[in-house]
C-alpha cells in the first residue's frame, strides 16, 4: 500500500481557480464529443462545411483554454509557496 504525499491531516481544498481550471480542461472534450451539435454541413465558411471548421475552430480555442488553466494553476502553486514560507 503506498503513502499519499499529503499529511493524514491535511484536505484537499476546492478553490476557486480550480473550478475554473477544471471547466477550461472539460469544454473541448464535451464540445468535441457532443457530435449531434456539429454534424452538419451548413453554415459554410469560405465555401468549408461546417462539421470540418468547428473542429479546426476548437483547436486554438483548446490551446487559450488548455493555457489558462495552466496559469491559474502556477498562480495557485506560487501563492501556497510564498504562504508556506512566511
């Protein structure tokens, strides 16, 4: 049986950015696996149906969310970090 890295004591705490951090990692996956909402070929975009421009759509739209929760994640660290040290 392993040891958690956390004390027996301590709780993990839901904060804030972590909700946030969790629904920017989630939107992609449910927008990509939700196909009813996409597969369809109208409207076009510069003459590309639409199943095929949403899905390129979410790329950087992954990318900015995928970046966010990372920031918020390294803000999060670095605040329990300078907490701990004082």
């Amino acid at each position: 049986m392993t040891q958690s890295a956390e004390s027996p004591g301590r709780r993990q705490v839901v904060t804030p950015s972590r909700v946030v951090t969790g629904i920017c990692l989630i939107v992609p996956f449910v927008a990509m696996l939700w196909v009813s909402s996409y597969a369809r070929v109208e409207p076009r975009f510069i003459g590309i149906p639409f199943f095929y421009w949403y899905q390129m759509a979410w790329v950087p739209i992954s990318t900015v969310l995928t970046m966010i929760a990372y920031k918020l994640v390294q803000r999060e660290l670095r605040a329990r970090k300078g907490g701990a040290a004082q």
